[in-house]
C-alpha cells in the first residue's frame, strides 16, 4: 500500500442554512434541483446534479465547486478536518483588532479632550494599526 497526501487546491463552499437558500441556488446554478419537505414549502434537502446522477445535502451540509467546476456536498465535521479559509478568516481578525484600536482611540481623544470626537475623523489610530492596515492591503494587492 502506498500513502497519499491531498494536493493543496483551493475550492469555493458555501454552507447550506435554510435561510440562505437562494444563495445556495445561485452557487449551483443548472446543477441545483430543490426537493421539498412533505410538512412544509421549505427544501428538506437539495438535490445535486452530477454526471453520477444526484447527490443530496442536508441543511448544514457546504456545497463545494470543485477544480472542474463540479459541485458536490460535504458534512460539516469532514469540511472542517480538510478546508482552511483562505483570506475570510484574517479579515474577520483584522475587523476585530480594527474595532478595538478605534475604541482605544476614541478612549484617547475623550480622556485628552473631556469629550466625546465629533467624527471618526477626529481620531488618531494607533501606529501599529496603521502599519498592520497597510500590511493587509498590500497583501491583498492594494497600495
């Protein structure tokens, strides 16, 4: 028996919720086949089309497009053991460190000035914030 390693690909998923069917349905496209529940007018599971005929996810499920296009569905736990996100999760940190460097600033301007700043504009981010704000908009191909 030989061992393989997956190859690192990237791959675009969405998670199915009920709520965000449409966006579901706009991902799949010709591929998508909606299959309702018998108790209510809401999908119980999708149908996928695939050349091996269809394929069902279940609320909860990611549907991924695969290399080819192709598109298939995944179990949460096994996405989570073999998918990272690529750039969605340092964005969502940086949102974080954002908002707290604008409430430490606006800390400053209050304890400096006795009140609170007029605008945003009236506060002065910390260096390093600024330095990291240039950093990830270089990463991501910006000035």
């Amino acid at each position: 028996m030989t061992t393989y390693r997956k190859k690192p690909v990237e791959i675009e998923a969405i998670q199915w919720r009920v709520s965000n069917h449409s966006e579901v349905k706009a991902f799949l496209g010709e591929d998508y086949v909606a299959v309702l529940s018998k108790h209510t007018s809401k999908p119980a599971h999708i149908a996928i089309s695939t050349l091996e005929g269809s394929i069902y996810a279940a609320p909860g499920d990611f549907v991924i497009r695969g290399v080819h296009g192709e598109h298939y569905p995944c179990k949460p736990d096994i996405f989570a053991e073999t998918y990272e996100t690529v750039g969605g999760a340092d964005d969502s940190r940086l949102a974080e460190l954002t908002a707290v460097a604008e409430a430490i600033a606006r800390w400053d301007y209050i304890t400096a000035n006795g009140e609170e700043p007029d605008s945003d504009e009236s506060l002065i981010l910390p260096p390093h914030m600024e330095i990291a704000s240039r950093v990830v908009g270089i990463i991501r191909g910006g000035a």
